[in-house]
C-alpha cells in the first residue's frame, strides 16, 4: 500500500510541476478536468489518484509524455527530489 501512495504523490508532484510551469492555478486544471479544485489539490497531494484519462488529457494539454508525471521532481526547497 505505502508504494502506491508513493506513486500517487510522485504523479500528482509531476503534473503540480508542469501546471506551475504553465502559470496554471489548481482551478484551472480542475476546470480543464471536470473536478473541483479541492481534488485537484487531492490529486497533487497524493491523497487521491489521477485517472489514465486525465493524465492523457492533461499530458495533451501540456504538450508532455504522460511519463513525465512519473519521473522524479526536484524539490526546490531542498534541492531533492520529491516522489
């Protein structure tokens, strides 16, 4: 269970990253799926899982590799890696 919580924080860092790289709000991506801001924030937090479908969409949006909410985001705090 803790690896796929894992995997849903490392997903959810992933695609807050590219949204903040494209000056987007968490409303804006929840308008852009179809759900509230609050589980967007659910979904960049980890505590909820993005969708294969929202990924597709989100990763068409942005122009990306659906991978690239997989990889490792640095954490510009600590200069780690988050996920």
């Amino acid at each position: 269970m803790k690896d796929v919580v894992e995997v849903r924080r490392r997903i959810g860092a992933g695609v807050r990253a590219e949204a903040a790289r494209r000056g987007l709000r968490q409303l804006d991506v929840g308008l852009r799926l179809g759900v509230s801001q609050s589980a967007v924030s659910g979904r960049f937090a980890g505590r909820l899982p993005f969708s294969a479908e929202e990924l597709v969409e989100l990763a068409d949006w942005f122009d990306v590799p659906v991978a690239r909410f997989f990889e490792p985001v640095p954490d510009a705090r600590s200069g780690g890696e988050v996920g």
